[in-house]
C-alpha cells in the first residue's frame, strides 16, 4: 500500500502508466528512475546542480529540467557542495559560509511556472526534496495549485535546523485545510511526510488508520532491526 524510495514514502496503488510524478530536487534522478521502473510513469525531473542534471539517470517517461524551484521565477544564486552526486547540500546567496567566487545562478521557477513549463496540468505525486527552498515555495504557491496534486511526499529539512519546526507545522496546518491527510513516517522532525487528498485517491477512514498505525510501525521496527544487524555484523 504504502512504498518507500530514498526517504520518500509514497501511496503506490495510486500510479500507473498513465501518471505524472514531479521530482523536485532530483538529484541523480534515482527516486525517478526507481518509480518510473516500477509504475511506468511520467517523471519530470528538476534539479538545480548543474553537475547532478549533466550525470542523472537517463531513461524512458524521465524529463529532466535544469531549474531550481523556489519562490520567485528568475535566476536563482546558489552554491553546492557534498561528497557525491547522490548526496549533497545547496545554500543560497546570503547564507553563512558562502564566498562570493562559491556562487553560481540557474534558472528559479515558482511551483506554478513549472506546471506551466511542463505543460501539465494535474499530477499524481509531487516529490519534494529541495534542500530547504520548500518554505518559500510554499509561501508562494497557492491552495489552487497544492491542489492539483493528489499526493506529496515531502523532506522537510529541520532535522537540520530546528528552528524550522514552527513553519513545517504551519504547512501541515494549511494542508489539512486543504484536505490532505498527513503521515508523518519519521520519529524525529519531518525528514518524511506523505500528504495524500484522500477523496481524489479514494481512500477510506479505516485505510488511512491503517497507514498511520500499522504499516508506519512496522516499518520503523524494520529500520531499527536493521541498524541493529549492522551494528552486529561490524
């Protein structure tokens, strides 16, 4: 019922060939490729690292988009730093530790402007993992727009900085408004929060129950299991 890919917990049941997935903050474009291996999909990439878009996985129903999605179109000043292609962190121009020789600007779109840019007018799943730019695209998106998605899987990034807990907590606020019902898988933060629009997905008071009691506890014991294992066999 429920399906994890790198962190993202996602409603699985939901996507078929016939679906279109945003992967926002693609990075090496795994979560795309794994899903579209999966369901078939439509997957349309954006990532912002110019490195990450030249050595992304390539394949069929995968779009990839040299942008950053933020708050405002236009360009987006930015650096990157990390160990590999499939791990790293972006801090934007203003930000502490940045020198000024650091900086390099890509192309910005608002969440809107991207539909536009894909020319797609509702999608199935929206993944977002763009390194702490989803407070302000969520201060510029509007409930039209969070609407044309039937589910979300977010990485919010206070697990980094905590301080950020309040803004996560007023999103999750504004989605329940809106309809969503939330799944929070992470123990800690909100490193994984599913959002799912349970009318459009069909899905009943005794599924959503079940999803953020049993599947979500079950899978937490699995995980520690197997940071156990790993420990032992050290």
């Amino acid at each position: 019922m429920l399906a994890e890919i790198q962190g993202h917990t996602f409603y699985l049941p939901a996507l078929s060939t016939a679906s279109v997935v945003f992967d926002l903050g693609a990075a090496g474009a795994g979560f795309a490729q794994e899903i579209n291996r999966r369901t078939g999909c439509i997957c349309h990439c954006a990532e912002a690292s110019p490195v990450l878009i030249e050595t992304m996985a390539r394949g069929r129903g995968i779009h990839h988009h040299h942008v950053a999605i933020c708050g405002k179109d236009g360009p987006f000043k930015m650096t990157v730093g990390g160990r590999d292609k499939e791990r790293y962190w972006v801090k934007w121009e203003g930000a502490s530790g940045i020198s000024e020789k650091d900086i390099m600007e890509v192309p910005g779109l608002t969440l809107e402007s991207f539909y536009k840019y894909c020319t797609v007018d509702q999608v199935d799943l929206i993944k977002v993992d763009i390194e702490g730019a989803e407070f302000s695209m969520f201060d510029s998106v509007s409930d039209e727009t969070i609407c044309r998605a039937a589910q979300w899987t977010i990485e919010f990034h206070d697990f980094i900085d905590p301080s950020l807990t309040p803004k996560v907590l007023a999103i999750i606020q504004r989605m329940r408004q809106l309809g969503y019902a939330d799944i929070i898988m992470t123990r800690h933060a909100h490193g994984d929060v599913l959002f799912l629009d349970t009318s459009r997905l069909k899905i009943n008071s005794s599924q959503l129950f079940y999803m953020r009691s049993a599947l979500k506890y079950s899978r937490g014991v699995r995980r520690m299991l197997s940071r156990l294992l790993d420990r032992l066999h050290r």
